[in-house]
C-alpha cells in the first residue's frame, strides 16, 4: 500500500459512487450485491432515513446473501425489505407504502407513485414474505453491534488530544463517518471486529488530511488507538485502510 494517500483521487472516487446512485439503471446493471446496496443508500437517501438505519439495511443485505444463494432471490426486492426491517429495529417505522413507492421509483425511474391497485398489493405482499424470509434464514439474529458508536467515543476523545487548530481545519468527523458508511458495500465488513472499523475509517481520514495525534509516532509502535484496543497493529489497520479504499475500485461495470 501507498505511504502517502492521493487525497483528491479518493474524492473523486467517493463522489463519483454518489452520482452514480441517482443515475444507474438498476435494471440493466449486471446482477452484482455492490448495486444492491447502492440501490439501498439510495432509498434510504429519498426516504431521509438515519444514516444507521441505512448501515444496519445493508449489514442484513450481507448478511442474507451470505447465507442464500443470490440467483435465487431478487436482490432489489431484498435490499427494499432490508430498508423496511431496518427502520423497525432502529424505531424509525418507515412506511411500508413509502418504501414501496421510493423502491418502485427507484427501479422504474420517472415513474408516479403506485395507486392502491394489484401492483402495489402484490409488492406489499412480497416485502412481508421476504421480511419473514430474511428473519427465518437468519435466524432471528438480526441484532447488530455497529462500529458507529465507538467511532463517536474515539472521535471525541481525540477532540481532545489534537491541536483546537487541527480539529477545526480539516472535516475529520464528517471524513471518518463517510469512510465508515462507505466501507458497508464490502461483504468483508461482516468479519471485522466493529472497533477495529471505526479506529481505521479515523485513521484512514487522519492519514488523508495529514495530521498527526500528538505524542505518537506510528513508526515507533506508539500509536493513538492502542489505548482503545490491544488486538490491532499497524498492519492490521493499513490493511482495514486499504479495504475501505478499494470500495471506491469495485463499482463493477455496466452494460
């Protein structure tokens, strides 16, 4: 891996995922999960759902085809139904009509909102047979411990720990939690220890705006996550860094 982070080349890679949420056509993309959790963000996006709920939708989209053979299911109707479930589990409730006509705007872009005929009742029914599907194939574990919390607790004790001037010149915050969203189109994000996610997404931003936690030298061992977690080294985050990054290189091609 690179010692130094083009942080431009990353930016511009991160915004071109963006774009591309409201311009694919996900019904002529090649039937790969990266788009159905880009279907999911940008559901979630339209319906203003909380950025956890969208990261627990996709965390269960993994989860299912993880355990399911992706052939055999339609992963737009899953990642609907994922968005659908997440909401409940985080107490937003997002209406199932809502999410019916988001996804079907989504799919069928330009299209109105589904009136209450046999369409509409036939995705209904559809989104409440693959929500008990999910939860039978899952087993009912469907609980997740997300990396985000201990991110805000790292976050703001390193508020503390860096120069007011360096805490306040560069977006670390709002660099760290896009890392860390970002990081939930990789399937690998199941077999991550959700500490070590969050202290690589801060690292990662740190090492991108160049700046440097006082009274710690990487090169030396001394390094500012040790006083979070004993069971990560350098390797191992330089490698989590590298995973988030190359999300933004696994966008598969289009037709």
């Amino acid at each position: 891996m690179k010692d130094v982070i083009d942080v431009l080349q990353l930016q511009a890679q991160r915004d071109k995922i963006k774009r591309d949420e409201v311009a694919t056509n996900y019904r002529e993309v090649v039937d790969s999960t990266f788009f159905g959790v880009q279907f999911i963000f940008e559901c979630g996006t339209k319906l203003n759902s909380h950025p956890l709920t969208i990261a627990t939708a996709a965390t269960l989209f993994h989860k299912f085809f993880k355990e399911a053979e992706k052939a055999s299911y339609d992963q737009y109707l899953i990642a609907s139904t994922c968005l659908y479930l997440a909401s409940k589990m985080k107490d937003e409730s997002l209406k199932v009509r809502d999410v019916i006509n988001v996804s079907h705007n989504t799919l069928f872009r330009g299209s109105l909102p589904l009136d209450l005929g046999d369409e509409y009742w036939s995705m209904r029914d559809a989104i409440v047979q693959a929500e008990l599907l999910i939860m039978r194939m899952l087993k009912f574990e469907v609980q997740t411990v997300h990396p985000h919390k201990f991110m805000l607790h790292y976050l703001k004790s390193l508020q503390g720990w860096l120069k007011p001037e360096d805490w306040k010149r560069v977006p670390l915050v709002q660099a760290s939690y896009a890392f860390l969203q970002d990081f939930h189109y990789d399937p690998s994000i199941l077999d991550v220890k959700p500490e070590h996610i969050a202290i690589a997404a801060i690292h990662l931003a740190l090492q991108c705006y160049g700046v440097q936690v006082p009274f710690t030298a990487e090169e030396e061992g001394n390094v500012w996550y040790s006083v979070f977690v004993e069971d990560l080294n350098k390797d191992k985050v330089w490698e989590l860094m590298e995973k988030i990054m190359n999300v933004y290189d696994s966008e598969p091609q289009k037709h």
